[in-house]
C-alpha cells in the first residue's frame, strides 16, 4: 500500500513509470524507479521499437520535500531503431512529464526554475 501511495504521490501525472524504493535521511531524499512502457517511439522516425540496446541510470534533481533536496533515480532504456534505414541508430527512451534530452533536473524543477527567472 504505502509503495502505491508514494507512487501516486510523486508521479501522479506521469504514466509509464514504476517506483523501486525511496530512501530518506537527514539531507536528502532518494526515489529509486524504472520505466515500465514495452515499446518506444523512435525520435526520428517515429517508429514503434522493443528492441532494447542497454540500460542505465539517469540522476534528475527534483523539488523538495520536507526541506529536504529530492534526488530521482531512474532506469531507463537506450533502444535501437527497428526501421530500416533511420539514421537514428539507437536512442534513450524520455518519460513524458518527467524527463527530456540531456536533462539533469526533472520536468517539475524546471519549470519552477524558469517560473522564478
């Protein structure tokens, strides 16, 4: 139950991602989670891939919570395209919502920090 809740809570308006794990202490808090979507768009065809390449762990800063720093840590896929002839050989899969390319703070944090300049 208290795994269900704390997804709600932190990606209520996100689809496709499940939480591991949180971890708290006294200066930080950690939220462990991978994707859960099967296939993948390719960014520059647009076709459907399931054809996973390999798998590593994007760090995003997110709000904060209790005063304390949030820290996202989350799996996610690098698939290769299945079209043939797409110049985009392989590509990282972007949590809508949540994720966008090359960034390191999540969707959220970024708009506060563009709301507040």
């Amino acid at each position: 139950m208290a795994d269900v809740l704390l997804q709600d809570l932190w990606f209520h308006q996100v689809e496709g991602v499940v939480v591991e794990s949180v971890i708290t202490d006294s200066k930080l808090v950690v939220v462990r989670a991978r994707t859960a979507a099967g296939r993948v768009a390719c960014p520059a065809c647009g076709a459907a891939s399931a054809r996973v390449h390999s798998r590593y762990v994007r760090r995003l800063a997110d709000s904060a919570v209790g005063g304390r720093p949030a820290l996202i840590e989350l799996r996610v896929r690098r698939f290769r395209c299945s079209q043939q002839g797409c110049l985009q050989v392989t590509f990282a899969e972007q949590v809508d919502g949540l994720t966008f390319r090359h960034g390191r703070r999540s969707a959220g944090l970024r708009r506060c920090w563009n709301g507040w300049r």
